[in-house]
C-alpha cells in the first residue's frame, strides 16, 4: 500500500456565541483545514490541521505548510508512521498543527486498513469514558455564572472559567460561578497569559476561597520563571498551557518543577506521536498532565479521545466537547451523555466525514 494523493479542505465552523471571548482574542469563528490521506488500494484516512494563531500558526500559514509536506507523503508507504513523521520534521520546522493533521490521518488510515480502532494502534484502551470539561467565555460575572449553570444543567461536572488579569472582577466572576452551581462541581481557572506573577498570586490566592481545583498558563508564554514562582507560592495547582509547545518546553517545565501539571494539546504538539512522549515525560517528572482545549471539528476531537483512551495517567478531566459550540461541522459521530464521552470501537477515529 503506498499513499495516492492528498486532500486539503478547509473547515470553517461559526462560533453558536458570536461574542465568544478570552483573554488573547474574540473568537466569532473557529478555522482549520480537513485532510485526507488516500491509498492507492482506495482507504483513506483523515486528520483536521487547528488553525489557532496564538498557538502556532493562522489558517493560510498551515495551508502552505501542508501543501509543501504533499510531496513527501505521495508515493511513500502510509503504515511507516514515523518515518512520514521524521520527513516532515526534516523539511520544516515548526508548523506542528499542520503536522498534527497528517499525523492524525496517518493513524487513521492504517486503523481503518488494518480494522481496529485508533487507540489499539497506541498501546490499547485504558479507559472507555472521558469525563468533559466546558469553557465558560469571558462575560460579566453574572453572564457567566448563568452561563455555567446552564452547562451543569446539561450534565457537566467540570468548568473551566476564562479570566483577564483584572484581579477583582476575575475574583468576583469565581465568586458568583460558585455560588450559582454549589459546592460539588469542580472548577478551573485560565488565564491565558494575563497576570503577572505577583498579580497571579494575588488572585489566585482570593480565588482559594472559592474552591478551585487548577488555574491554567496564569503568566505570559516564555516567563517560565513566573510560572515557577506561582507554583511554589500558591496551594492551586499550577498547569502550563502556551508554555509547554514543545517536548523540550515540556522537559524543561517538569525536570525543574515549573509547574505542577501540563496541559498536552496535540495540534500544540504536533500530533499523537509527540503527546504520548509528553505524557511519557511529564509521568516520569511526577507532573500531573491531561488533554487540553481541543477547538475545532469532532475529528480533532476524536484524535484527543483515543489518545486519552490510550494513556494512563489523565488526572482531571478533558475538554473534548468544545465542538458543541460551533456549527457546520462536516464531521459526526461524537456523542457527549451527561458531561462524559465513551470512547468509540469503531474502526479508525471513528468518526464519519459528511458528504
């Protein structure tokens, strides 16, 4: 079997809230591109390449990327995942998501031609549900404190509350969250990059008394020191998101202690291959990890759900639903029950591509 051609097409999905916010940007559209690997024996395989300039790349720069990595793949044998992997590190570097598509339907293809599901491919199922976390946006307390009940309403048990770096109102946005849901539902705080370190304390330190169970990337991307003084100086634990973007940030990060926990995306990483070393790092550190944000199309989603299926260890929930709060998704076959996702038996990703 050797690889036929490559399709690019792009995956544009409205946000359901137009006014959905974070700290870096107004998101009113979520964008990334589906790829197909197709065999000559006719199997195909599919991966979606996130767009997301604040972690790597704009949708037009992973375009170009994957439209130069076409011609190391055609004609090259598609069950030889990591030397197709190796040939595109060798020709650019960077441009993981891009990278992280490919990676997906390589995996996906030889699933799918081999008839087993993803995860067999990765060391086989250790668990058959993920627990889900949600996004509550950035909007007034309020807004967001009705926001989130609607969320616990729907079943979900974890929240995850954006903040600003405006210590009062975040504090008062974790207030209001809490005592709208009650005591059992578990919350997180991320602050994608808007405190500084002695801020990061501060709030922190006032968000404790609300219950919170993790605060996410609270300092800007390279103050790996920063991060390091909010770990040791607070009870929360302390997760790198924009921070650990690479296996030698993540070694970095956990070989020091930096942080407390990482949160393993693999658009972020560069695929399944490069999470699973991220988690094999971060377990030998005795670092915490889970699988972040997966924004975007349920095909990425279920890239994240075999590998959370497939690695021991996960210590909190994941954030796999993302894909509810945008439309136009040409991919189905995730279904989310009560704040939980099963992993699917189905062949591949298992997932189907619209037609």
């Amino acid at each position: 079997m050797l690889i036929d051609r490559v399709e690019i097409k792009p995956c544009v999905m409205p946000n359901k809230d137009k006014d959905w916010r974070f700290a870096l940007a107004a998101v009113s559209e979520v964008r990334g591109w589906i790829v197909g690997i197709i065999s000559d024996s006719g199997q195909a395989g599919y991966g979606y390449a996130q767009a997301v300039p604040h972690m790597g790349a704009n949708h037009q720069a992973v375009k170009a990327a994957l439209d130069s990595f076409i011609p190391l793949l055609v004609g090259r044998d598609p069950f030889a995942i990591e030397s197709r992997l190796q040939d595109l590190d060798q020709a650019l570097l960077g441009n993981n998501q891009a990278k992280s598509g490919i990676d997906s339907a390589l995996y996906d293809l030889k699933a799918r031609a081999l008839g087993v599901p993803v995860y067999e491919l990765m060391g086989g199922k250790v668990r058959d549900v993920v627990p889900q976390l949600r996004i509550v946006p950035i909007k007034s307390p309020s807004e967001m404190a009705d926001r989130s009940q609607q969320l616990v309403d729907q079943g979900y048990q974890y929240l995850k509350i954006k903040a600003h770096g405006h210590i009062a109102e975040d504090v008062e946005r974790v207030k209001k969250i809490r005592k709208q849901v009650g005591p059992d539902i578990h919350l997180m705080v991320d602050a994608n990059q808007s405190y500084d370190p002695k801020s990061a304390i501060q709030a922190i330190r006032r968000m404790e008394a609300y219950g919170i169970d993790l605060v996410e990337q609270p300092v800007p991307i390279n103050d790996f020191k920063g991060l390091e003084l909010v770990t040791h100086s607070v009870e929360t634990v302390i997760e790198a998101d924009e921070s650990a973007r690479s296996l030698s940030d993540v070694l970095t990060l956990a070989s020091n202690r930096m942080v407390d926990a990482v949160s393993i995306k693999i658009p972020k990483l560069g695929g399944l291959r490069r999470s699973k070393i991220v988690a094999d790092i971060c377990a030998a550190a005795d670092i915490k990890f889970r699988v972040g944000a997966a924004v975007g199309s349920q095909l990425l989603a279920a890239a994240c759900l075999h590998f959370a299926a497939a690695t021991p260890g996960i210590w909190y929930a994941c954030e796999l639903a993302q894909f509810d709060e945008l439309l136009d998704d040409p991919v189905e076959g995730i279904t989310v029950s009560q704040g939980q996702i099963h992993v699917s038996d189905d062949v591949g990703l298992g997932v189907q591509i619209r037609k």
